[in-house]
C-alpha cells in the first residue's frame, strides 16, 4: 500500500493556495499536481497571480491558508535555502544573475550548499550551455539577454534540482532564443527534473506543456493537459487571443 | 633638493599614511553598506575600540613584543582585532539585527548606528579617561632617517617605525581581502549577496551567516585601522571620530560597496588633505630669483590652514555627490 502511495504522490502538489503581499490576497485558492516526468505552465491574464503563485511555491510569499507540498512533505512558508536544501531550484524573471561576479562565479554559487559537485557539475552545465564556455571569465552583467537567461537557468541547475521553477524564461528575448529556451527546457526535464514555469507566450509554453494551470483572479479558471487546453475554444477565446 | 625632501616627508609619506588609514577604515564601510545597505556611522568608534584593547592588552603586558623584536602593540593586534569583531558581531545581534527583522528602512538603521557611537564613545571614555596616551607603553618609537645621496641634500626623508608597520599592514591586508573575496567560497558568496540578496538566498547561501562574516571582517579592519592610527600619534577616546566624514568621503568617491573603489578614494581623499595643507611656497623657493620682482610670495602658500584640514573631504563629498554620485568607480548610489 505504502509503495502504490509514493508512486502516486506527485513531485509538487498546491491544494487551495490563499495568500499575498500585506494582507492583500492575491491568491485565493489555487490548486496544482505535477510528476516528476511533466512540464507544468501557468498561464493567464496580467494580475492573475501566476509569478504569485511561483513566489508562494519558493517559499517568498506567505501562504495564509491551503498547503503546498513536496514529494508529499508540507513546505509552504519554509524560507528559500532550506527549499534549495530539498531540491527546489527558482530562476526569477528579473535580476537572474550577479551582474559582478564572472559566469563561473554565478554558477559556482549554485553548488553553494554542495561545493564537492563544483567542477562536475560545471562539466555538465557547460556542456549544456556550449556559448558559456568562452564567456566564463566575463562579468555576468555585461552579457546578453539570452545568454543571461542561460547562465541563470546554469546556476538553478548546478544544485541538481528535482523541481525547476521558471518565472517568464523567454521574457523580453528574441523569437531566436526563444525557441532554444523552449527546446532546453524540454531537454532539462527529459533529464529526469519536473519544471513549473510562468509565461507571457502562452501558446508556444502549452505546446510543450504536461500540465496548463489557467490562472485568472487568483484561481485555476482551466486545468487540463497543454494540448487540450490549446484546443478548448473557450480557453483560446479568453487566453490565447482568439 | 632639500624642498624635494621637505615634499616627499610632507606629501608623499604623510599622504599615504593618512590615505592607508582612510582606506582601511572605508573598506570596512562599504563592506557593511554592501551587504547591509546602510551607512554605519559606528564605524570610527569601532576603531576606536580597537585601539583601546590594543592599549588595554599592551599596558597589561608591556613586555610581550620586546622578545620577538616588535612594538608590543603590535604583538596584540591580532588578539584586539579578535576582540573588535566580536564586539562587532555581538552589536549587529543586540542593535541592527532586531531592526532588520522588522524590516525598517536603511535611515533606521543609521540612526541606530548613531546612538551606538554615542554608546560606544561613552564606555570608552569612561575606562581610558579623556586624555591622549601613547600606544608604546615600553617600548621606544623608532625613527628613521635616511639621507638622500646627492649633493646639497642636506634634510633626511624621515619615517617612523610605526608607519612602515602601517604600510605593510595596510599592504597585507589589502592582499588578504583580495584573495579573500576572489578566491574562496565564503567570499564569492558575499560578493553574490552584495550584487542580489534575493538571488542569493535562492541559491541556498546563508544570508545570516554573510552578515556575520562581515561583521568580523569590518571589526578586524577597524581594529587595525584605529591601532595603526594611534600608533603613528596617540591614542585619544576621540581620534578616530573625527576621522568620520574623511572615512565617508573616502568609500563614496570610491563608488559606495566597492571595495577596491574604497582603497582608491581613501587615497585620493588622504591625498587631497595633504595637498591642501601643504606650504607651496616651499616648492618655489629655488626659482624666487628668476620670479618677477613685483610678485612678492606670501611665507604661507597652502590652500586651507591645518586646523581647516577637515573641510577638504567635506569638499570632495559634496562635489563628488554633485558631479558623479557612483563615485569613481560604478558603486551604488545611497537612497
């Protein structure tokens, strides 16, 4: 019975998430389920609470009511290193990186809790993100917006996560890159990491997506798998510009 | 030649020991503006104290530095610098933290530095007695002289022993910072928390643990920057103090959080002092037959008296924030 349990439990659960900023609630009751094995996205109108709820996720926000759990542990209102301590890794959508400190030295500070994976996990982040390799010794702020993006989704990778959450990857980046964002995305969860991400390009998100969470004044307006929500009428209607 | 000497003692010697001073008292500054994003005026006093255990060890054990060969002071700085970080780390928990968690505004926070200066001028004052008194308990101030071989040189370059001591600390301590900030992990993490604080949580680094280690990294420097102060004069419960608004003025012109910037505009600002003091007329003095007789040079050429010394940082910070608040280096700009 207890095998069949765990089996089933799923990497993250949210079940009727309440909270907000100040005792505004922003949120007021989200529900979430996602494998390991899935690509999770929340889509929605501005103001729907979908960074909102990735920020409650990763432990930024405090949770007023419902739970949020991890392999069926309760973490909600648990502080961010110590979801980093249980395999929970968060690239937000601005200020991504340390804009001082050299690509190396960003994703050394992902290993920061596990200093013994430096040099292979390095390996395997550079193998993965082949134009970081010649920009290693270069100062974080001065590169591009796309290669920013990858150095910050390197450094949430260099702590082996087994749950990435992405705030808008592909925000204010060219069609170009946006599309090898998508495809690394896909790659990082083949590799055996589920993946929440947030994103403004809805249609392009739900085609590569296990699992939509329509978000809309806090709420799931529609749950369903990415594909079926990208052919519901109502949801193209209301979401996806006609 | 001899105005050459009179120059290299009064300017280059004097500059760089004033600027040495302000450097690593600007370092620990912008350090703590850094991680913690407030201004941290508690700072000279910080020194101060440092200088007094120094004092207090040394008076106790007048005879520990005369075996290996070195000012005593100097044998006990290490263990005063222990003392100060201490002191530094047990003022951030009983002050600045229970602010912090509250979520105040930096301005609070300053304030806050401001009564513990009060506080700390205070029990200084009340041990060490107002008075000045000198750190070499029992031992004698070395004083070097070395004669410049040309002809007509008549007046040596004179330095202190203390001063030499002064530039190899600053010197040692610069390296050490450097290494330390570039090469291992605890510093690397502080450089990522001063960049992005959040980010830097959410990779996992302990921002309490940071905050401590700067702590004791600000408390040893203010140790050394204070005893060396009070070595190469005296130490006075008031010295440090006043070197405030010149320490400021130095971590600003340098670009606020930067510590490199901080070493740089120590040096412009102990540069500048020593400048302005300074007696031109010396300088002309060898070319007075070929000045035209009409200009009568006045005895005293400098550009503020010495007892005006403290408006030139004064002058610097104002300009500074008018002209180019990120200072010379790229810092951040205090809101």
């Amino acid at each position: 019975m207890s095998l069949t349990m765990s089996s089933t439990t799923p990497l993250l659960e949210a079940r009727d998430v309440h909270g907000g900023y100040g005792g505004m609630n922003i949120l007021n009751g989200v529900n979430m389920a996602l494998q390991t094995h899935e690509v999770g996205v929340i889509v929605g109108p501005n103001g729907a609470g979908k960074s909102t709820m990735l920020k409650a996720v990763f432990g930024l926000l405090n949770v007023t009511q419902g739970e949020i759990l991890l392999n069926g542990q309760p973490i909600h209102n648990l502080p961010p290193n110590k979801l980093v301590e249980r395999g929970m890794g968060f690239v937000p959508q601005e200020k991504n990186v340390f804009p001082s400190l050299t690509v190396k030295e960003n994703l050394e500070m992902g290993t920061y809790l596990k200093p013994q994976n430096v040099k292979r996990m390095l390996e395997q982040v550079y193998a993965f993100f082949p134009p970081l390799v010649e920009k290693r010794h270069q100062p974080a702020g001065e590169l591009s917006g796309g290669q920013r993006q990858m150095v910050a989704m390197g450094r949430a990778l260099m702590a082996e996560p087994s749950l990435l959450l992405l705030d808008e990857p592909t925000a204010g980046l060219s069609p170009l890159y946006m599309n090898e964002i998508f495809d690394r995305v896909k790659q990082i969860n083949a590799a055996g990491v589920g993946i929440l991400m947030v994103e403004q390009n809805a249609k392009q998100a739900l085609a590569i997506a296990d699992k939509g969470f329509v978000l809309a004044a806090g709420q799931n307006r529609f749950t369903d798998t990415g594909a079926a929500l990208l052919a519901d009428p109502d949801v193209a209607k209301s979401f996806l510009g006609g | 030649m001899n105005e050459l000497v009179f120059f290299i003692n009064n300017v280059i010697i004097a500059g760089s020991v004033t600027g040495s001073i302000y450097a690593i008292g600007a370092i620990g500054v912008t350090l703590i503006f850094s991680i913690m994003r407030f201004a941290h005026f508690a700072h000279a006093d910080m020194m101060t104290f440092g200088a007094f255990m120094v004092l207090l060890l040394t008076t106790l054990f007048p005879a520990a530095g005369a075996s290996i060969g070195v000012p005593t002071a100097l044998v006990m700085l290490p263990l005063a610098m222990l003392l100060t970080a201490t002191l530094a780390v047990g003022i951030d928990k009983a002050f600045y933290k229970p602010l912090r968690v509250h979520g105040v505004k930096p301005i609070v926070l300053v304030i806050g530095s401001l009564g513990v200066t009060l506080m700390l001028q205070g029990l200084i004052r009340l041990f060490s007695g107002t008075g000045g008194q000198s750190l070499y308990v029992d031992d004698r101030k070395e004083i070097f002289r070395l004669a410049l071989p040309f002809e007509g040189a008549r007046a040596p370059i004179v330095i202190t022993e203390p001063q030499l001591y002064l530039f190899v600390i600053t010197l040692v301590a610069v390296v050490a910072l450097h290494v330390f900030l570039n090469r291992s992990r605890l510093g690397k993490a502080m450089r990522a928390m001063s960049d992005n604080p959040e980010l830097a949580q959410a990779s996992g680094i302990n921002t309490n643990t940071i905050v401590a280690v700067t702590w004791v990294i600000a408390g040893g420097l203010a140790a050394i920057a204070g005893t060396l102060l009070s070595l190469d004069v005296t130490f006075k419960p008031d010295l440090s103090f006043f070197l405030l608004l010149p320490i400021f003025a130095a971590a600003i012109v340098g670009g606020v959080g930067h510590p490199y910037g901080a070493i740089a505009g120590g040096f412009v600002v102990g540069f500048a002092e020593t400048l302005a003091v300074f007696n031109w007329n010396v300088l002309l003095r060898p070319f007075r037959d070929s000045l035209p007789t009409w200009l009568e040079l006045p005895s005293n050429l400098a550009f503020v008296g010495t007892e005006y010394k403290i408006v030139v940082p004064f002058f610097i910070l104002v300009a500074i924030l008018v002209w180019r608040p990120t200072g010379l280096f790229k810092g951040k700009v205090i809101q």
